[in-house]
C-alpha cells in the first residue's frame, strides 16, 4: 500500500470535515490507523513523521481534547470556530507529510537512477 495515497485519503478525510460533510471516528474512519493501528501503532506516516506513536506531536491531541471537552458527542465533527481552526490544523498537517513522502521518494529515485554520484 502506497503511504502517499493513504495520507492524500487522509487530507480528504479531514477537507470533508472542515467542509461539514464528514466527521471524525478516530481510529474507526482514519485511513493510516485502519492500517498500521494494529493496537501497537506500528509503520504510520503519521507515527514516522512525528517520532510518536498514537498521534502524539500532531495537532490531533488538541482536536480530540477539544472535542471531549467542549462538545462531548459520539461523532466529532465541526461545531465552532475552534473546531474548524483544529480541522484546519490537522488537514495542513496530514498536508505536510504528503509532501515530505514525496520529497523522499523523489530523493530515493534520484539515488536509484544514479544520477547522484556515490559517497565517499
Ligand atoms: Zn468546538
């Protein structure tokens, strides 16, 4: 499975949120977690990006809490500006690792094709 597509399936996942169309069902509705939770969250873009496991150091914490705390429903999904501020925080983040998969995987082909000479 290709980690670009699942994290772009995340990025859509959180657009429909901010669009209120979507809500958030965690672990349940959460393209990298369905795949790499496994109880251990183990090989997440996420979990590699951030150096945590469980979304620690991504801006989910913040969702999650506010959403307990303030709204306290099943489904999280937009009710104020705080949680389309958070949404928004979590969309650009998944947005990031997007773009910081493809930066390596551009940095690796150029390796494999030899364009780069090899070290010492
Ligand atoms: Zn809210």
């Amino acid at each position: 499975m290709d980690k670009i597509k699942i994290m772009e399936a995340s990025v859509a996942k959180w657009n429909r949120i901010i669009e209120g169309k979507g809500s958030d069902g965690g672990v349940l509705d959460c393209p990298p977690c369905r795949i790499f939770y496994m109880l251990v969250c183990f090989g997440c873009p996420i979990a590699e990006y951030t150096g945590k496991k469980f979304c620690k150091g991504s801006p989910y914490g913040d969702w999650y809490w506010h959403q307990i705390e303030d709204h306290g429903y099943m489904r999280k999904k937009i009710y104020c500006p705080e949680c389309l501020r958070l949404a928004e925080a979590m969309r650009d983040f998944m947005v990031e690792i997007v773009e910081h998969l493809k930066k390596k995987r551009n940095d690796a082909q150029k390796t494999r094709s030899g364009s780069t000479p090899p070290g010492p």
